[in-house]
C-alpha cells in the first residue's frame, strides 16, 4: 500500500517517476495524484477541432482521414502527414523521418481513431501537429493498451513537453491501486455538514470516475481542500496579527487633520466619510490596521490617504506613501504640498504653528537633497515621507514610522512592502494600501478575506463622464484619420490630449522589448507606410499572453507602437502645427518633471507617453485619451489609463486603437473596456481571464499558484463557506492540535517556501 507522502519511485516505477519528477516536479503519491485532469473525453467522442489554439499543448481524441508521404525538397527522408478530423474540422498531424516511414503507415490509416498528443501550430495556412505523440484506440497493429483507460471516460491530462496525458494516466492509475489514505484533511463534521466525500473516495472519483456526476463530485470535494487550507492559514494570520503591538494614533481635536479639513474646497462624499471614520478608530487602536482602500478612478482615495497620515502625524508618528514610480511619488508631493499649505511649512516663515513636513525620497535626487530627506525622515522632522523604491533601501531610517500607505499596491510585490513595514522599529506599523480598479490578485485577497476592505463608489462632484470608443484601425483606415482629426480640433479649444503607446522605440530591443527589423507596416498616423518593424514581444505594459496566440493575429507579427517612433509621424504628419511633447521612462527624472510640468501648466497640447501616466496623473484640462494598440493591455490597466481624462469640467474621451479582428478575444475585452466605467465589473472580467494568481503571494515570486480547481468567481459560496469553518476551527484550536492531517497538510504548504510571502502579503 502506498500513501500520499510516500516517494512515486517504488510506486510507477524508476522511470515513470524520474520522467514525472522532470517535467511535472511531482515527486510523491500526492502530489502526482493532485495533478487532475484538464478534461474528459467519452470514449467515441471526437474533441472539437475548431477549439484548438496556436501555442496550446494539447491531446485531441480524433479520426484519421487520410495518410500521405513525400520525400523532403532539401535533405533526404520523407515527411508523413495524416490528416485527422471530428467529421468537421481537421488537423494534419506531420512526421519527418530520415528514411522510409513505412512502419509508421501500417498503423496510422484512415478510419482509425486515437489520441493525439503535441503542440498545435499554423503551417501555410493548415493547424498541424508537428510530430504528435500518440495512442491508437481502435483495432489495428498498433493498439496500445486502451483497456487500461476508464470504461467509458477518458482523463486528459495537463502535459508538457517530455510526457503525454496517458503515461501520466498509466502512472495515476498505478498509484490508485496501491493508495491508503490514513486520514482525512477535512475534518468530519465539515464534509457531514456539507455532504462531502472522503478525500479517498475524491481522488479515485476525480481520476477515474464512473460518469461526469461522480468527477463533479469529486471536484467539489477536493475544490474544499483548496479552499479550507488556505481559509484555515489566513485564519490563523489573522488570529496572530492580533498578537502584535502598534501605537495608538487617536485624532486629536485640533490638529494637523482638523486643519487640512478646514482647508478643503469641497465637502468629502459620504463614501469617503464612512471610509475615513473606519481608518481613524483603527489607527486609534493598539493593534496595526491592514486595510485595502478601494475605489474607482478619481473616487478620491487620496484624500482619505492624506487624511489617514496626519492623523499618525497628530498622534507624534510619521507616515511614508510609496508610489511605483517617479513622476506619481513628485504629483503625490506637489499636490499634497498644496493641499496643505501653511500646515505643510514647518520652520518656514508663514507656516502654520503645528505644521510639520513633506520629504521626497526618489533614486533621482541629488546628493543634497538626498541627505535633506534622510536627515528630515530619521530625526523626524519629515511627517510625511513620499517616495518611490528608494523608501525601501537600508539606509532609509524613520524616527517613529506609524503609517504605511502604498498607492496602487499591485506594483510592488511583497518582499518590497515588507521591507517598508520593517523600518517601523518595535511593534509594527498601520498599513494602508489603495488601488483603482481591483486586480485579479486583489480581488484574491478580498474574497478570501485577508484584508479588511473600503470601498469606494462614488465620484466626487464635478467628475464628469468618460464615453470609451473602439477604433479598428485595420477595419477602418478612415477612424484613424478621423482620431487624428479629434485631437486637432480639441487642442484648438485649449484642451489636452494623452497618447498612449506600449512601448518607447528608438530600435533598442533591451529597452523596449522588440526588435526592430526594418519590415514596412501600416503608418499608425494613419494612411500611408512606416517602418515600424518586425518580430513582437511580450510587452511589460499589461499583454496578456494569451492574446498572442493564434498565428493568424498580425499583431504578434510586428512590436507595439512605440512613442518615438508615432511621436515623429504625428509631428509631420496630421497633428503638425500642434504643441507636441513626449514622456517616457528613460527620460532623465528633470526632464520627466519638465514635461509634466509643461503638461500640466497647458504648453503642451498632446503628450505622446508610455504608461508612466497611468496612477495618479492629474491635469483636470485633459479631456481625450488615444491608446495606441489597445489590445495589448490589460482589462484593469486601460481602465486605470482612461481615468486620466474627465477630471475636469469637460468629458472626458477615450478611443482605443487597435488591429485585432473584430470577434477575437482582443476585441471583445476592448468592447468590455468601452461599454462600462464600472471598474468593478471589469476587475471581474480580468480575473476571468487571467485567473487569480495565488493568494500567499507565490505568484508574485515566480511558483505556480497552489489553486488547481478552485476559481474565485464561480466558487464565491464555497469560499465563505469555507471561510466561516476555518475561522470557528482556529478559534478552537489555533495550533490544529485535533487535526494531525490539517496541520500536516497546512505545514506542507507553507513548506513551499511561501510562509515568508504569506507574512509579508
């Protein structure tokens, strides 16, 4: 008998277990027989070849049609292509061979049906599978152990280059003969309570199940595994989090914040209200707050923001706001600068009697005022310290930190938001982190419960309506005239306009990404040509993979526009005569600041940038955004984008450029994009297609996630449900003393080099 932590060697076998180990990193029964099916294929049911996708590795159950051989043109050998099909749709499966292929013809012949095992590519213009790996299932010479499948259900594995689903089938199988579950993870009274099998009984039934009933069952059961380890460990994060120390910072009657109030040309939305009386009674508590702060485009986060840091400030302490990038970290200080005035001039003369100080900390200052900003931060002069990653260097000291806030948090991973936690000396600090549109790895977080959550949904008075327009350049030639022609007419009313492209240019492919290969493409200024060059590249400004897949999509055949390069088209082309000016990120940080100065003072009428504008740019006379090569950013990041127009008293306009065809996955989340400013909707439609990440954080360290079934969306219920039990669980027994498989299986998790992560998330 085998358990799930014995090693699979004297279980498959040497060689099973060696090839299992080098492209699946299984080593053990239970993590071979964690490794579920993708799918199920009845046996006699041909796999729908018009689902395939370029890239995907994939195994199809199908039909050969027709088997032909030809000799190579240019070297010796012969090339076999037997064309399989579904009665629709058809895939050639293509064998090169050195010499005659005679032995693969007698068993690969028309009528024959099997599974088939490879990468699907496009070869002039036909889906092939280059040299597949195979399993005959019908008569013939070559049949090759079909008994050993199901009855009637046949597992598909997730495969990878080196092992094809049915070794991996051969190996599971062997492994379920064998298995002796000793104990159960979940305990008793849970799966009585929602009528679950034994995990034994889950694990025979996902693997090999009897019909599609008996896997759905199994899938539940085991989706409650997922769910319950990690409901039980953030539990007990939570329960621990109560053990530390943080200084209280009650509000004080006539402080710092009593002021800024004072000073506020508006009133705060009843949202920011309720938000901001939440985030004071918890900085007035003894122990730290962590609380996410969300809310869309322009609900006015930074406010609550401001006011939660002179609170600390009142209350003697300091606050650092970590922004992801420089020009973010110098609005922050501008504005908040201005917000304050006199209570922000400290030592000055006009400063107000209890005004304190804002410090800037960016890599690119100067080496006096440098030490300005350290010696304002460590002695305490500084209330409040902005900074990008230079917060975070060893260096960086603070007299008495009480408030962390990180503005947009999903850009900085979670060893870079500990290492600013850490700089608060004994106890810890009150944590405040913001983002615009949830992120699929924020809405994780929420879900599962790990933070506590405001949430922002109103817009404060005076923001007007942003109208969001797809314009199919390829379709369309004309649109893209016509955008041009827009931008022209709004800059002569006085108005600004953003252009955003996905990458700078300049022919540099360590900077940008892409090489640029001189090919001639379509002019992105519309109408006549450019040499806007040739082989693509993931772009780091939000592509989603996935939307690179199919060979057919021209847009993985050339890079992104680049701001250099539309930047030159444009200024001798349809916006000659207008005020142009580029913004980038290897900019030198002056010029970054001169530019965006210039923006914002209204001596440049279009900006031509990269997404260094995407968080917290504010010039209210900005009224129309373009997005060059919309397609190839995020749901989440084109949304954070077009909130940068519309802060004003104009409508704001954002058109979003594009080549993908109409109907394609690209366009039907660009169609999403413009048919709702509900950011929370779309945080949804991100997380649908980019799944959730993995909520200890290993996403962000390179690993895999540990959710294999689970989905955030479609398993909400049981995700509270799984919540409310691990939360009574830990209360009764934190240290899992009456659950020896739990804690084994809680430890083993964490053993995965993701406890560090899990505390510092």
């Amino acid at each position: 008998m085998a358990s799930l932590r014995d090693a699979l060697g004297p279980v498959v076998g040497a060689k099973a277990a060696k090839r299992l180990a080098a492209a699946l990193g299984v080593r053990t029964v239970g993590e071979l027989l964690r490794h579920y099916p993708r799918r199920y294929e009845n046996r006699g049911e041909l796999t729908d070849l018009a689902s395939l996708r370029d890239g995907e590795d994939v195994t199809v159950q199908a039909e050969i049609a027709s088997v032909t051989v030809r000799k190579m043109r240019n070297r010796p050998g012969t090339v076999l292509e037997a064309v399989v099909t579904d009665g629709r749709g058809r895939l050639a499966l293509t064998f090169f061979g050195r010499g005659s292929q005679h032995w693969r013809e007698e068993v690969l012949k028309p009528g024959v049906r099997g599974l088939f095992a490879g990468q699907v590519s496009t070869f002039q213009g036909k889906r092939q599978l280059s040299h597949p790996e195979y399993e005959l299932l019908g008569p013939g010479e070559a049949v090759i152990r079909a008994a050993d499948y199901a009855a009637e259900i046949i597992p598909v594995y997730p495969a990878v280059k080196g092992i094809t689903s049915w070794q991996i089938a051969d190996s599971v199988r062997l492994a379920l003969d064998l298995l002796d579950v000793d104990d159960d993870l979940l305990p008793r009274a849970v799966r009585d309570r929602y009528q679950l099998s034994g995990l034994a009984d889950a694990l025979r039934g996902i693997h090999r199940p009897a019909d599609r009933r008996d896997a759905d069952r199994a899938k539940e059961r085991l989706k409650w595994d997922e769910a319950f380890i990690l409901q039980v460990i953030l539990a007990q994060r939570r329960r621990a989090a109560y053990a530390f120390s943080a200084t209280p910072r009650a509000r004080q009657p006539a402080g710092l914040l009593a002021g800024f109030d004072a000073r506020l040309p508006f009133e705060l939305t009843v949202g920011q209200q309720l938000a901001g009386a939440t985030i004071a009674d918890e900085l007035a508590r003894d122990h730290p707050m962590h609380r996410l702060l969300q809310g869309e485009v322009g609900s006015g986060k930074t406010v609550i923001a401001v006011r939660a840091m002179l609170q600390v400030v009142d209350g003697g302490g300091q606050a650092a706001l970590l922004a992801p990038t420089e020009v973010l970290a110098q609005q922050h200080y501008r504005s908040i600068s201005a917000q304050l005035g006199p209570l922000a001039q400290a030592g000055q003369l006009g400063g107000a009697e209890q005004a304190t100080r804002l410090a800037l900390l960016t890599g690119s200052l100067g080496a006096a005022a440098r030490r300005k900003a350290l010696l304002d931060a460590a002695s305490g002069s500084a209330g409040i310290v902005i900074g990008t990653h230079a917060l975070l260097e060893e260096n960086v000291q603070f007299a008495d930190l009480g408030l962390v806030v990180i503005d947009e948090q999903h850009r900085f991973g979670v060893e870079q938001r500990d290492a600013l936690r850490e700089k608060a000396g004994e106890g810890r600090p009150h944590v405040l982190v913001m983002t615009a549109t949830p992120i699929p790895r924020t809405v994780a977080m929420t879900v599962f419960g790990d933070l506590e959550v405001s949430t922002l949904t109103e817009l404060p008075a005076g923001r007007e309506a942003i109208s969001t327009h797809v314009v199919p350049a390829a379709e369309r030639p004309r649109y893209l005239e016509r955008t041009w022609e827009r931008v022209t007419e709004e800059a002569a009313k006085g108005r600004q306009i953003y252009v955003v492209c996905p990458r700078i240019g300049d022919d540099s492919p360590a900077a940008d990404g892409a090489a640029d290969q001189g090919a001639a493409g379509r002019s992105r200024a519309g109408g006549g040509a450019a040499n806007v060059g040739g082989a693509a590249a993931d772009d780091v400004s939000g592509l989603l993979a996935d939307d690179l897949g199919g060979a057919a999509d021209d847009e993985a055949k050339r890079p992104p526009v680049a701001v250099l390069d539309l930047a030159a088209e444009l200024g001798g082309g349809p916006l000659a005569g207008v005020r142009l000016a580029v913004l980038h990120g290897r900019l030198p940080p002056e010029e970054k600041d001169q530019v965006m100065l210039a923006f914002a003072a209204g001596s440049v009428d279009v900006l031509v940038t990269t997404t260094v504008v995407e968080v917290g740019v504010d010039v209210p006379n900005a009224t129309t955004m373009v997005i060059m090569d919309a397609d190839r950013f995020g749901v989440s990041q084109l949304h954070q984008l077009r909130g940068r127009v519309g802060r004003g008293s104009h409508e704001g306009l954002c058109l979003l450029v594009t080549e993908a065809e109409a109907g394609g996955p690209s366009r039907q989340r660009l169609d999403a994009v413009a048919a709702t400013l509900d950011g929370f909707k779309l945080s949804r439609l991100d997380l649908e297609q980019r799944r959730e990440g993995d909520v200890l954080g290993a996403a962000q360290a390179g690993r895999k996630s540990s959710l294999k079934l689970l989905t955030l969306l479609a398993d909400e219920k049981l995700i509270g449900h799984a919540r409310r039990e691990a939360t009574d669980l830990v209360d009764a027994d934190p240290a899992l003393s009456g659950q020896p498989a739990l804690a084994a299986a809680v430890a083993a998790l964490l053993e995965l080099q993701q406890a560090e992560y899990l505390e510092k998330a």
